[in-house]
C-alpha cells in the first residue's frame, strides 16, 4: 500500500508541476484573469438585465398608452 500512496503521490505532485508551469503564464496569473473575467461577465450580465427590465417597463407603458386610446375611441363611438 506504501508503494502504491507513493506512486499516487508521484503522479500527483507531477499533475501539479505541470499545472502551474504548463503554458506561457503561471497558474497564479492564470487563475487572476479568469477571475476577473468572471466579474467582467457579471457585470455586463447585470447591466444586459437592466437594460431588459427597463425595456419591459417601456412595454408596460406603451401598453398603458394604448389601452387608454382605445378606452377613449370605445368611450366616443
């Protein structure tokens, strides 16, 4: 069991080298971009659902516009 932990250990430990050497950039900046990424994203995904409340809330207002006119032309003849 020692030798087979051991050799898990190996596999790992090497798993792990090439992970924060593989590639031009260290993981550590690796993991620092995508986290910025990652708010970039949320934060255009906020603003995208603003952006379709405020055009739901046009909708309801012209809604509104038009129940009215057709209220008054009903209201007329």
């Amino acid at each position: 069991m020692i030798g087979e932990l051991s050799l898990s250990h190996d596999r790992m430990a090497k798993s792990i080298d090439e992970l924060e050497t593989g590639g031009e950039t260290p993981l550590g900046s690796r993991v620092e971009t995508l986290s910025k990424n990652k708010i970039e994203i949320e934060q255009r995904l906020a603003r995208v659902f603003d952006k379709f409340n405020a055009l739901d809330a046009l909708r309801k207002d012209i809604g509104g516009i038009f129940a009215t006119i057709r209220n008054s032309l009903n209201w007329i003849g």
